[in-house]
C-alpha cells in the first residue's frame, strides 16, 4: 500500500527518457522525476521516496525532503495565492495547498503560519489546514511522567504563557514564569521537560529541567562561560537585577543563585565584589 505524503520502500523497475519508474504495486508504476535520478541508481534498487501528486493529479516519487510530511504539524511560508486558496512552500516541487476553507484567517503571502499537513477526505488531495485544534490529541497521565523530556513546536502566544505542540500530538503551555529573554518565538522548536498532564488532556511544560538536577545543568554551563570570560571573570552576583541575568543566560536569578552556590562549594570559583571569578 502507497503512502501518499509519506516516505516509501519503492523498488526501480526501469528506466526512460523521462526518469525512472519505481513498482507502486496496486497502483502501477511511479514516476521518479529526471531531475532526482542519479548515476548510482540501478534497476531492483529499493529507495526511500516521498510520494506526493504532481500538477496533474498523478502520483510521482521523489528523492526530495519535504519540511513536513502527512500527520505532521509545521510552520510553513506562503508562496501564492489564487481564488481557491493559498499555496506553501513545504519543500517539494509542488506546493502545498490550503483551501481557504481550512484558513483561519486569510492566509498572506510571505508569512508563516502553524498547520496541519493531511489528506483532504472529500478529493483525496494532499493539503493543509490552519484548524489545528481538532488534529491535536489529548495526553494521558500515564503517557508522561514529570521530568520527562519532549519535543515542542512554538504555536502562539495567549495571556497565560505560550501555547506548544507537544511531541507532534498533544496541546501544551509554557506558562510566563517559565520564560526569559529571549523569548521562543512562533514556529521554533525546542525541547522541553513536562511539569503536569492536566485532566483535560493538555500538558504544562517546562524549558527547564526540573528539580536539582537543572541547577548541576546551569552550573557546568556557567562554569564553561566563565572559563571562556576574559580573566575567568563576570560581572554577575546575587544583587544582579533578573532581568539583567535572564537576557545574559537565559534562566531565573534563583536558577542562577543556585549554579553559583554549587560551583561555589565545589571550590571552582570565588566571589568577589563585582562579580565571579574561576578559581
């Protein structure tokens, strides 16, 4: 069975003037543009290749790596748009449409946008939709454990915090008091450590590591930039403002308080009056 908007295992059956064709079984055989096929590529050759439609509505294998593939969420650009919709760039030949009925709000040309890459169930089509919220599942308690490490996607900023796609599944919230300078933007990805599975399904999320083991992290990371200061030393101490430590470490001043009290009974620095200083 063909993937369609996925990777496949394709077999070359033979070659023409127009590339090579690769066994689709029940499908027949697919098109491997010219464009991707190599000098290495030999009859019986099984590849990876990611099977889309062309212009045409016909199936084509290509060697190409897409930005997002079917069942994935992405931040992707707009390149054109027509009286039907808007069209992405996803890394592929043939960009990936979004019906304006799965915008929403008019998509522009030249912004990104968070979606969700999936099958239209009326056409059968590969397209998009900015709709997210019914394609995000909710996470069981016993999915997670506290102080499990995930992948996250930046989706928006609310009030509360920021808004997370946890792990390409779940809905998730980095709340305020978890985020210093520079702030994650829309679109990044980070990892992230789960604080809490709530009862509705949604996730609170850390960018920190939580428990002591976060401050040992801080301390081997403040540890390596005071060995690359000038003279080993920085200007930072416990009277530093936090917004002062956040902009230059990207952490809390009681992570920070709690890295130099580490590295301090470890006899690898000494304080002094204006700062810190390698042993």
């Amino acid at each position: 069975m063909i993937n369609i908007g996925q990777f496949n295992p394709l077999t070359i059956t033979r070659f023409t003037d127009h590339g090579a064709y690769v066994d689709g079984g029940e499908v027949g055989e697919i098109l491997v543009p010219k464009a991707y096929v190599t000098k290495s590529m030999r009859p019986g050759d099984t590849l990876e290749l990611f099977v889309y439609l062309d212009q045409s509505e016909r199936l084509v294998a290509t060697t190409e790596q897409p930005l997002a593939m079917v069942g994935d969420f992405a931040y992707l650009e707009v390149a054109w748009v027509n009286e039907h919709g808007a069209f992405l760039n996803w890394g592929v030949m043939k960009d990936l449409f979004v019906p304006f009925r799965q915008q929403k709000r008019t998509m522009e040309v030249g912004e990104s946008y968070i979606v969700f890459v999936d099958i239209d169930e009326e056409t059968g089509r590969l397209m998009a939709t900015a709709k997210i919220d019914k394609h995000l599942r909710p996470a069981r308690e016993h999915y997670y454990h506290r102080g499990e490490e995930v992948d996250l996607l930046v989706w928006q900023r609310t009030e509360l915090g920021l808004k997370v796609i946890v792990d390409n599944c779940h809905a998730g919230l980095v709340y305020n008091d978890q985020l210093f300078a520079p702030e994650p933007k829309t679109g990044d990805r980070l990892r992230g450590t789960v604080v809490n599975v709530r009862p509705d399904g949604r996730i609170d999320v850390s960018l920190q590591r939580l428990g002591k083991s976060r401050f040992r992290d801080f301390a081997e990371v403040l540890y390596e930039e005071l060995q690359a200061a000038p003279e080993g030393f920085l200007p930072f101490t416990d009277e530093s403002s936090s917004d002062d430590i956040s902009a230059r470490f990207g952490v809390s001043k009681k992570t920070f308080k709690r890295a130099v009290g580490t590295l301090y009974r470890e006899k690898k620095i000494v304080l002094e009056e204006g700062g810190i200083r390698k042993s």
